[in-house]
C-alpha cells in the first residue's frame, strides 16, 4: 500500500473517492437485496421441479411392471428420441441466466393396434420426466449464477461499507488534521517573525 501524502492534492483525490463511494454503495445495497430475493425464488423453482419429478417417478411406480419388459425399454428407446434441447437467456437482476423452453423429441410412427392401449400414456410419461430432468439442470444453473453474483456484489458491499469509506473517512481526517497543524505552525512563524523585525527596527 503506498504511504498516504498530507497534501490538499491527496485530501482532493480522497474527498472525490470518498463520494464515490457513497454514491454507488446504495446501488450495490439494492442489487444485494434484489439478488437474494430472485435467489429465494430459484431456489423455490428447483425445489418445485424436483418435488413434480419425484412425483412422477412415484406415479410410475405403479406401472413398473410393464416398464420392466426388456422388450417395451427397447420399444420405447426406438421410438422416442431426444434431438435437441431448446434454451434461451433472460436478465434476472442484472444476471444473464439460461431459461429452458422445450425438449424436442422425435417419435416413429407406430401401428396403434397392434402396440399396448398403455403406450402412448407410458410415451408421454417418459417425455415429460425428460423435460422435467432438461428443466432442472437449467434451474440448477439459473441457481449457480445468482449465487455467484450474489457472493461478489456482498464482497463488493462489505468493502466498501468496512474497508473503502472508513479507509478514506480516517485519510481525510489524518490530511486534514495535518494541513490544520501546518497552518497553525505558519501563522505561529509569521508572527514570530514579525515580532523580530520589529524589535530589530527599535
């Protein structure tokens, strides 16, 4: 750290950081408040899709009797294919985060009267468990994001809240309290000088 210099150049350039940084901590303040709100809200997101995903899985239970067929495993892999998975990007409190839209799947024709009443049900099931796990990992990431920008602007809030402004508040006092002293000591010379020539003019 470079040594602090009692000068009015250096209690100029302190006094203008100081402002600064008064002037841009309410913002930080407020985008730390929006951050955890959105963060709460994400959190609630993931929970709710994991909560669905689960109870689906449990709906499927019941059904796991058919799904254990070797052979209805391999029809379901045949016909059903996951081609793409469709995500865009939103701005949550200042934060660039995935949103996720849809899965796009492609399905073979099959003949409906030959194949099980049950498996267009099992085939719409299987999707939406698809599109529920594609969701998550997109909520997930949407978490990461703003609990990362949330770390970073509460490192920025403390800085300048603990370090910054009372850094620069004891650098003006200490400038201040040094140029007082320095003026103080001229007038005190200057008088004293005075007081010289003027005995030596007696």
């Amino acid at each position: 750290m470079s040594k602090l210099k009692l000068t009015k150049t250096e209690l100029k350039t302190q006094s203008d950081a100081l402002k600064q940084y008064r002037r841009f901590l309410p913002t930080l303040q407020l985008k730390k408040q929006q951050l955890q709100v959105e963060l709460r809200k994400s959190r609630d997101l993931v929970e709710a899709n994991r909560s669905e995903y689960a109870a689906l899985r449990q709906e499927l239970e019941r059904f796991v009797g058919l799904y254990a067929d070797a052979g209805v495993l391999e029809f379901i892999k045949d016909n059903l294919q996951v081609v793409g998975v469709s995500r865009s990007t939103a701005n949550i409190a200042g934060v660039t985060v995935p949103v996720f839209d849809k899965v796009e799947f492609v399905e073979k024709a099959y003949d409906m009267f030959t194949a099980d009443l049950w498996l267009d049900g099992g085939l719409a099931t299987v999707k939406k468990l698809i599109s529920l796990i594609e969701a998550g990992k997109v909520l997930e990431e949407q978490y990461r994001l703003l609990n990362v920008e949330l770390l970073s602007t509460t490192q920025r809030v403390n800085l300048f809240e603990k370090v910054k402004i009372p850094e620069c508040m004891e650098n003006i006092r200490k400038i201040q309290i040094y140029l007082g002293d320095a003026t103080t000591a001229a007038v005190v010379r200057s008088k004293i000088a005075k007081r010289k020539m003027q005995e030596a003019a007696a």
